[in-house]
C-alpha cells in the first residue's frame, strides 16, 4: 500500500484521513490545531510537524483546507508541501478553492516533477465517515489512474472531470444548486408554517412531494432539529458562492439565482451564524419575518 500524507485535519479532513487509517494504510499527517488530531493519532496516524515533513514522508500526499489563502499557507515556504515533493511523488488537493489558483499550483508541482490532481468532494461529515462521498477530480489522466482505488475507499462515485481546474469550477456547480435548493425548501416550510401549518408537517410533505431531492430528504429534516456539528457551514457555503460568482463573471454569464443566495448567506453570516449548518437558513428567514 501507498505510504499517505494528510495535511488538514478539520471535520472533513479528519474524517477521510481515518478511512484511510481504517483502510490499513500507514498515514502521516499534521494539521493546524495538534489537538484535533489526536483522535486520529490514537488509531495509529503518525504525526509530523510540518506540511514539508508529511510530504516528504509520504508517496501521496492529500491536502484538505478551508480556502485559497489557506492553501498557499499549507504549500508554499520552507515549511509547505511543496517542499517536500520530489519526481515521482503525487499530491491531491481535496479543498474548494479557486480553479485558477488550482491551475497555478498544479504547474508549480509539475516543475518539481511530481504530479498534482485536485479532488473536490461532495457530501457532509457524515458522508465522509461512511465513506460515501461523490469525488469529483482534475488532472491527467494517468496521475488519475493511480490515485483511483485509493478515491474510489472514500467515495461510492469517482469522477474525472478533465484536467486541472475543471473538477473544482463542477464542485462550484453542485453547490450553488445545494445553497438554491436549501434555501427554497426554507422559504416553502416559512410560507407554510406563517400560514397555519405545522412545520413538521410542512418539512415531511415537502421532502416526500416531487421537490423532495436526495439532499433535501437528508438535510431538509435539519431545520427542525439543527445540528450542534455544521455538516456544511454557512461561512464555507458562502465562500463557495462567491468562488462560483467569481467564476461566472470571468465566462461572462448570469448565476441570479446564485447571487440571491450569497446575499442570504453573508446576511446569515452577519448574525452571526457562520459556523451554522446551512439549515440554519430556515431560522434566518424565520427572523426576518419577525417570527
């Protein structure tokens, strides 16, 4: 088996590093806060100080953090990933940042003569830990053949979008679908429950009726019960849309729906619910309307 590096170890990040522990790989890993990952180092990950020493450690090192600045921190420096590759080496960047700034970094790499695939998931925590997530990856195709099975132990669906860019502009196009989605289901169960009706009634009917998607059947429930733990926060989602709005705007093209739902997500933000489930948008609209 490979020898594997994991560089951010947060809700999802921690999650897919202990399938891959459960899975009988030797794991190498380092994340900002040690505390987190001491759960993971008691199952058997070997903890490394630095991005730097778990690349150099590793035959394929993955990377899960929360943003483009983010990323640049954990790979650039004496101390980053970049460091610590060499020719022969893979590295798998699983975060949701800009394409762009996945194209540079992937050339950056190829001039080390390591390979680098971005692999973009969609799922919640929950989905992680079963492994059950839809991985969506970019990058040549043969770096792809050789990270394949060891994807296809953390998700039930992998799939090469195209070369370096184009997995995280499709992981883009899921989640502003997700964000549409929460926060129309969020309007029905508010106009009905302003209007009499029970709201878990309301929840049960909408998830059961033709709207009622497999997110919706999951999450949709959530709004009665909100998670203590975000399975997707709104201060990630919002990042999210403003990555898809910011693509859009270099294609030239309307995401209207899109833009409506990162006003409501950076208005959520503002009240102070970022590290909320995105089902907290049921509660958001509840307030504005004075309920």
């Amino acid at each position: 088996m490979a020898v594997i590096g994991f560089i951010g170890l947060g809700a999802m990040g921690s999650r897919i590093a202990g399938r891959l522990l459960g899975a009988g790989h030797q794991v190498y890993g380092t994340n900002r806060t040690a505390a987190k990952a001491t759960p993971l180092v008691e199952r058997g990950l070997i903890w490394r100080d630095t991005p730097r020493e778990v690349a150099d450690a590793s035959d394929v090192v993955f990377s899960m953090v929360t943003d483009d600045a983010s990323l640049e921190a954990v790979t650039s420096g004496t101390d980053g990933i970049l460091a610590g590759l060499a020719a022969g080496k893979l590295y798998v960047d699983m975060s949701t940042v800009s394409p762009q700034t996945s194209r540079d970094l992937a050339e950056r790499v190829r001039a080390l003569g390591a390979e680098m695939l971005e692999a973009p998931v969609s799922g919640s925590a929950p989905a992680a830990e079963e492994g059950t997530l839809t991985i969506m990856v970019g990058g040549p195709e043969a770096a792809f053949a050789r990270i394949e099975p060891i994807l296809h132990e953390l998700g039930t669906t992998v799939t090469r979008i195209g070369e370096n860019g184009s997995a995280l502009l499709m992981k883009l196009a899921v989640n502003i679908s997700l964000a549409e989605q929460m926060l129309a289901f969020s309007e029905g169960v508010l106009l009905a429950e302003q209007g009499g009706i029970d709201r878990e009634l309301a929840v049960s009917v909408l998830t059961e009726s033709a709207v009622g998607s497999p997110m919706l059947k999951s999450r949709g429930p959530l709004v009665l019960d909100l998670p203590e733990q975000a399975w997707f926060n709104v201060g990630l989602m919002r990042k999210d849309l403003q990555l898809a709005l910011g693509a859009a705007s270099r294609l030239d093209i309307p995401l209207p729906s899109a833009a409506v739902a990162e006003q409501l997500f950076t208005t959520a933000d503002a009240m102070g619910y970022e590290d909320r489930d995105i089902a907290v948008v049921y509660a958001v609209l509840a307030e504005m309307a004075g309920q």
